[in-house]
C-alpha cells in the first residue's frame, strides 16, 4: 500500500537529495489524477494547481522503500535488516532502549537477540504502532472512514481515454471507491474500498474474489479497465480504518508516519504524511542535539506540526466527499462530525484552527472550522467548474484567477512547515545551513488571505 505519491513528497525527496537515485529507478510519472465521482468527471493536473512539483511517482512501495533505505545507508545510517523490535525498555516515561529479535547467520534460521540503546526514538512502525497500541495505549479509531481495501495487480488493464498516461483514477460507487495505479512495468494496482458493514454483509455469501470482481463492475470507468486485463496476482485485504494518537511526542520519543495518525486514502496523502512527519522529527532531533530547543518545546512543536497537517488532510478529504455527495450543506454537518469522533474537540480543534489559520484566540471554533470547510467546499466547486470547461479554465488562468487556489492548495498540500509564515509554536524547519528549527522573529498566520478571517 502506499503506491501513489503526492507532489510534497517530491520536495522532501529533494531535501534527502534522493531525487536523483528515485528517478533513476525509472517509476511511473504521475502528473495527477482523474476522479470519476457520484456522476461527475474531472481531472486534476498537477501542473495547474500546485506549488514546486508538478508531477509524482506510482512505485512499488517495496522498491521505492529499498531504493530510500539504501540511500540513507550511504548517508552513513546504520541499518539493521530483518530485525524486529519485541520491546521497549524505559526510564520513567522516556524510552531508552529496544530489545530486538533477529535471524541470526550463524545460529541458521534460530532467533536472536540484541538491544539497542538510544537517545531519541523515532517510532515508525506503521500502523502496528509500537509506542502507541502498547506503552501508551492513546490510538482513538475516528467513527468515519471505517472501510475495508481489497486489492490486486493486473496485466493488460486498459486505460480509459479520459485518463492521462500515468495518473491514478478514482470513482466512487455506492459506499465505497475504487482505485486504479498503473505502474512503468505495464503492471496495474486495481483496488476496492467498501464501508465495513458492506463488507460484513458481503462476506455472508460471497468469497473475496467474488466481492473483489463483483465490486469492481459497479464502475463503468472500471468495466472499461477490466474488459481484457487479466488479475495476477492473489488479493490483499486491508481494514484502512482512520485512526489518530493523543499525543504524537513525549520525551525522547517522536511517533512518525501511520504510527501516529492514519487516514482514508482517497487522496494518497499517506506516504506523503509519513515522509513529512518524520522530517519533522528530524529536525526537532538535530535541533535538540545542538542544544538549540528544549525538549517540551520540540514535542510540543511536533504534535502540533503534524496532528495540523493531518487534520488539514482530513478536513479536505471531508470536505471533498461532501462536495459530491450532500452539497454545501453537508460541510456543516461535516464539521460537527469533525468535532465529535476525537478524544477531545477542544484541543483538536484548536490545534488544527491555529495551524490552517494562524489565529489563537478563538472564541467560537465550531464556527470557525465550518467557515473553513465552506471556503474549501466553495474552492473546490470553484476548481471542479473550471475544470468542467477548457475554455473557461484557459481564461480563469489568463486573467490569473486560478492563482489565489493554487495558493490556497499549496497551503493544504505544500510544506508550509519550511517558512516563517508557516511556522507553528514560533518555529519552523530551517534546511540550510544544517537541518534543524528556527525561532520566528515575529509570529505570522499560515494563511493571510482576507476570506479565511474569522466571520
Ligand atoms: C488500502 C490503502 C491504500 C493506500 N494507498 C495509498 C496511496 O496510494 N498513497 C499513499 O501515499 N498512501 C496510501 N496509503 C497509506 C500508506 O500506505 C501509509 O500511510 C504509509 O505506508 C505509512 O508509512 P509508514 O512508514 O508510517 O508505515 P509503513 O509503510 O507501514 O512501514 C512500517 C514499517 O515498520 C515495520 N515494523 C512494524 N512493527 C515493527 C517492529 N516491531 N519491529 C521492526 N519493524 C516493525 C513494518 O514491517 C513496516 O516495514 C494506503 C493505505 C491503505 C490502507
């Protein structure tokens, strides 16, 4: 999982300065996406709407990963392979070492045993979460987005016309979407994403490649793909439930990446998430070694750096699914719901509200996280109508009206954590000349567009 890449992501290859060696890898392009949504078609080219990067990759995640892993040990990490951590061991709250079992050469395939001590831990173990499911038991399932993903590989899936070489498609069918990623080997990624209960009820009578091949036909943008590919792989089952921790840092440690938040797919914001987290991480780690932060101010910058791009995500994703299905209105009921499936509104809300806004003193959040999602609902409606209409967008784009959501995109999507005005606790993430945090001269709002002022 995790085989469609966002833009942002590109930007962070380029500060690992492993662009290079990814791209040799030959991956598949990715220029942006086509969504096939409650009866309405579009395309997303990432060349008109977002920041730096007008383009990704679709990789195989295993090759992707070993492709980074690899680069990081020429960067001089020491890497332990086919290691698992069995536990950690603590000084009061602080993690400080991790007990792991591994096949050892010479005992053949017996296993061993090894600790590691450490001064930082940087958790990112997916969504088995270490840190999180078994020392501080903090993980809060959200009561939307409980689906299950069913998924395999295909030889000879068609492109439909209306899809750009290399861009992944996505419909949505009653409960549920599919998705479609073409990889540069002529293989496919075609997968099924239903609601749980569906699920449930499906699995009473059916087999899984029955649910697989029945769900994938509810789609005629799917129909078209399947009608000559051939299914070559087995299926995989995935429950893709969105779940996110309490608390994303304490002392010593950093939960980065799916370890510490997980959302619905739709929108392929996983990766892109786990990359940004753990950059994050980093530079509070290099900061704290030089003795420039304190530890309460790092984990405290850190929770609310990335618990604000994930809300940030999740609200957008909200918002989109709302925009097709119950119109404006729904965002509304959308923003309640917001606020209900979290452990606690209040400071979840807040921290998300002086993320995206910039503002701390808020004295309605409710209404405030409903004026956003309006303004996203209105932007996105904005964006799918001038899409709608080559002409239009063509002249939207000559009288530089497109600019102002591209904007507003980026903010979204775009790493607003490596600029002042992005910066969160009064810091953000300085690349040059080393890698680390910087204190802001002056504390600014992300977004300094008059619309998004409180109303
Ligand atoms: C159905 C589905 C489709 C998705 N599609 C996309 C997509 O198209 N694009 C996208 O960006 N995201 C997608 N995602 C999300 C994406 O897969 C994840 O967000 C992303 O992989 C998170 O990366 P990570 O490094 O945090 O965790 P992972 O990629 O899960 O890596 C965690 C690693 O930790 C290891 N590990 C776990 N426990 C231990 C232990 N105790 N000791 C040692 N190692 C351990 C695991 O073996 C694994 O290698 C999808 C998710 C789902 C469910």
């Amino acid at each position: 999982m995790g085989e469609s890449l966002l833009p942002a992501c590109m930007e962070i290859l380029d500060l690992l300065d492993a662009s290079e060696v990814v791209a040799e890898a030959g991956f598949q392009r990715k220029p942006g996406a086509y969504m096939d949504w409650k009866g309405e078609q579009w395309s997303l080219d990432f060349g008109e709407l977002s920041g730096n990067f007008c383009s990704s990759y679709q990789v195989p995640r295993a090759e992707f990963d070993h492709i980074l892993l690899k680069h990081s040990q020429n960067q001089g990490a020491l890497v332990h392979q086919g290691v698992s951590v069995r536990e950690l061991l603590f000084e009061g709250d602080r993690p400080v070492s991790a007990v792991c079992a591994f096949a050892s050469a010479e005992a053949g395939t017996a296993e061993a045993e090894m600790r590691i001590d450490f001064d930082y831990l940087i958790d990112a173990s997916g969504r088995s979460g270490l840190m999180s499911t078994r020392y501080l038991k903090n993980r809060r399932f959200h009561q939307s987005f409980q689906n299950v993903a069913i998924w395999g590989y295909w030889s000879g899936a068609m492109r439909p016309e209306a899809v750009s070489e290399g861009a992944i498609a996505v419909s949505s069918i009653p409960q549920g979407w599919l998705w479609y990623i073409p990889f540069s080997d002529g293989r496919t990624s075609l997968g099924v994403v239903i609601h749980k209960d569906r699920f449930q009820a499906l699995r009473k009578t059916k087999s899984m490649p029955e649910i697989y091949a029945d769900v994938l036909q509810e789609s005629s943008l799917f129909q078209e793909i399947v009608a000559r590919g051939e299914l070559t792989s087995e299926l995989r089952v995935e429950q893709d439930y969105s779940y996110q921790a309490d608390r994303f840092a304490g002392p010593g440690y950093f939960l980065a990446g799916d370890s510490a938040c997980f959302l619905d797919p739709l929108l392929s914001t996983g990766v892109h998430l786990a990359m940004y987290s753990s950059m994050l991480a980093a530079a509070g780690i290099a900061s704290l070694i030089r003795g420039e932060v304190t530890e309460t101010e790092t984990a405290g910058w850190y929770d609310e750096s990335y618990r604000g791009a994930f809300l940030r995500f999740m609200v957008f994703i909200s918002a989109f699914y709302e925009t097709q299905s119950r119109g404006k209105l729904g965002f509304y009921k959308q923003a309640e719901e917001i606020s209900l499936f979290d452990a606690d509104p209040t400071n979840l809300r807040r921290a998300f509200l002086n993320t995206v806004s910039g503002m701390e003193d808020i004295a309605s959040a409710e209404q405030t996280t409903a004026h956003l999602m309006g303004e996203m609902s209105r932007r996105i409606r904005e964006n799918l109508d001038l899409r709608a209409d080559k002409s239009v967008l063509r002249e939207a784009r000559e009288k530089d009206l497109t600019k102002s959501s591209a904007k507003f995109f980026d903010s979204i999507e775009g790493l607003s954590c490596l600029s002042e005005c992005g910066a969160v606790e009064g810091f953000y993430v300085r690349v040059r000349p080393r890698l680390g945090l910087a204190r802001t001269v002056s504390r600014q709002p992300v977004f300094a567009e008059p619309q998004l002022a409180m109303a």
